[in-house]
C-alpha cells in the first residue's frame, strides 16, 4: 500500500494536515476488494486501533467520496455501501438477492448504448448505474464458485490486454497477407514493415501478460471483468479476408487505412474513458501503437496517389483527423 499512499497525498483537502488516522482508514480502506458499509469499515478500523472513533471513519469516508478516492454503491440493501475508485475502473453491478453478494463487469457496448441514447433524447449524462439483481450460482446450485472474483484491478489489466493481443495478432494476420497479395516491392516491403511492427508490439504485450499471470495463479481462470463485442480485431479479420482476394497496392493501402484508424480510435476512445489504471495505461498505448502505423499509411498513400498517374477516380487522400491527434 505505500505506492499508493504518495500519489493521493495532492488529493488531501486544502489545509489539511497529515493525519496518521486518517491514513490508517485509508489503507484499510484500499485494502479491501469489493464493497464494504460504513459499519464493516468500523469494525475493521477497530482491529487495527481502537481508538478511532465511528464518527472520524464517516468523517474520513465523506472525505473520500469528494476525493475521487471511494464510490459509494447502492445494491439495494437500504444502506450504501463503498468500493475504492482508485485505479478501479467505474463498472456495473450483478447482484444476488439471496446472498446479497455482488460481481462486477465492464461493458463497452453498453456505455455506447447508453450515450447513443442520451443523445438521441439530448440529454447530458454525467453518470449510469446498472444493477442486475438476480440468483448467483453458488445460491442457485448450492456449489461454491471453483475461482472467486479476484481484484477487480488485475482483471481489467488482464482483460485489457487480451484485447490488445487480440487486436495486434488480427493486425499481423493482416499485414502478412496484405504483403504477399500486393503486386509491387513498395507496397510489399511497406506491409512487412509494419508486419515487423506488429510483432514487436506483440511480443511486448505477452511479455507483460505473463508477468501479470505471475502475480496471481489464477488470473487466467477468473471470470471475465470487460466485455467488448465491436473490438478492433475484427475489422483487422474482414480486412485480411478483402486482401486475401487480390487487391492493387493502393487499395490495401486504403483498407489498411481503414483498419488501423478504426483500431485507434476504439483504443484512443476507451481508454480516455477508463479511470486511471493499468488498463487504462495499456489501451492508451496501444492507441498511440496505432496512430503510428496509421500515419505510415497515410503518408504512403499520399505519396503512391502522387507519383501514380490517374487511371481511376482515387478517394480524396485519408488525412489525420483532429481527433486522432
Ligand atoms: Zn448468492
Ligand atoms: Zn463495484
């Protein structure tokens, strides 16, 4: 926990002084997985100093509410609960009636679904919650979950970068095909270059995978914390099906185009939305991966468009669009 600690030292209100209650409750608090009441916080405050009274944990609770550090969650028991929002992504709720206990999920799609509505009807979200009540397995079948949640932390992590690794195995299926179904060594030796990218980028994030399976045994095994259904790898896939079809060099180009500007901007896109974490960190990276093919692409399409004379009708060369900067 004392990494932790230094980076929330900016978030202390103004005028406050280090308070080494206030950071025992802290900690106890960024200790816990999962979501605590006010009263399970007392109760484990006490353990650790008794001294400390009910009223400085709600204090300090409050406190951490406005700090960005704590969520408070309602999952329908007539009280709120608390979960810890630091380097925890904001998430939804499936939630037992019966044991009362409560799993967590991300799911992109429906963050899309939930803007295009707000949109539809003009209005301004600032924040949804989506609770799904229901009967867990353990409570319906009466056998104890073979691997809990874990830390929803490492999860999203992991999630993450199974999509990454996802997207950048489709990326170099692509490249690879797009470089034996060009007709000319500039397109060719253009794809195996960025083949060449790919693979290093996926050697990297297996790399960073397995060191991240090494801190929990069974990481693989848990149950999955994000959801996607329109992730890149699948624009990469219909890509590499187009190519494989025989294609001019500028058209791969173009598809190429195509592909790396819609892998960057869902990258680019969810991981300003995620909180900060780790798995934010890896979908900005892999964004930034991204943007840089795609501005190899796009300065070999302009440069081909140039050089070639007209036989067709070309589109209007793809430039950076602001957004992708
Ligand atoms: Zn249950
Ligand atoms: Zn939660």
């Amino acid at each position: 926990m004392a990494d932790v600690l230094p980076a929330l030292d900016d978030q202390r209100p103004a005028g406050g002084k280090r308070s080494s209650k206030r950071d025992l409750i802290l900690n106890v608090f960024l200790a816990q997985e999962g979501h605590v009441s006010a009263d399970d916080l007392v109760e484990r405050i006490h353990r650790e100093d008794h001294r400390i009274s009910r009223a400085t944990v709600y204090r300090t609770l409050q406190w951490m509410v406005a700090a960005g550090i704590a969520r408070k969650v309602d999952i329908g028991e007539g009280r709120f609960r608390f979960e810890h929002s630091y380097r925890h992504p904001r998430h939804f709720h499936l939630i037992c009636k019966v044991c009362n206990r409560s799993s967590e999920f991300l799911s992109s799609d429906i963050d899309v679904l939930i803007e295009e509505i707000a949109a539809a009807r003009n209005f301004s979200a600032h924040q949804s919650v989506l609770q799904i009540y229901g009967t867990c397995e353990q409570c319906r079948t009466g056998r104890p979950p073979t691997v809990d949640g874990g830390t929803t932390e490492l999860l999203f992590a992991r999630d993450a970068l199974r999509i990454a690794i996802a997207t950048e195995r489709s990326g170099l299926e692509f490249y690879v095909r797009a470089a034996k179904a060009v007709r000319e060594t500039r397109g060719r030796l253009l794809f195996e270059r960025l083949a060449d990218g790919e693979r290093g980028q996926l050697a990297r994030l297996e790399a960073r995978y397995q060191k991240l399976l090494a801190t929990d045994p069974l990481l693989e095994a848990r149950p999955t914390f994000l959801f996607f259904k329109g992730a890149a790898n699948g624009l990469f896939a219909a890509g590499g099906e187009q190519v494989a079809r025989g294609i001019a060099d500028e058209e791969a180009v173009a598809i190429a185009i195509k592909c790396e500007r819609a892998s960057h901007r869902f990258f680019k896109r969810y991981g300003e939305k995620f909180e900060d974490s780790e798995g934010k960190q890896i979908f900005l990276e892999v964004a930034r991966e991204e943007r840089s093919h795609l501005e190899m692409l796009l300065r070999e399409y302009r440069a081909t468009s140039r050089r070639r004379p007209r036989r067709r009708r070309v589109p209007a060369a793809p430039r950076m669009r602001r957004a992708e900067a």
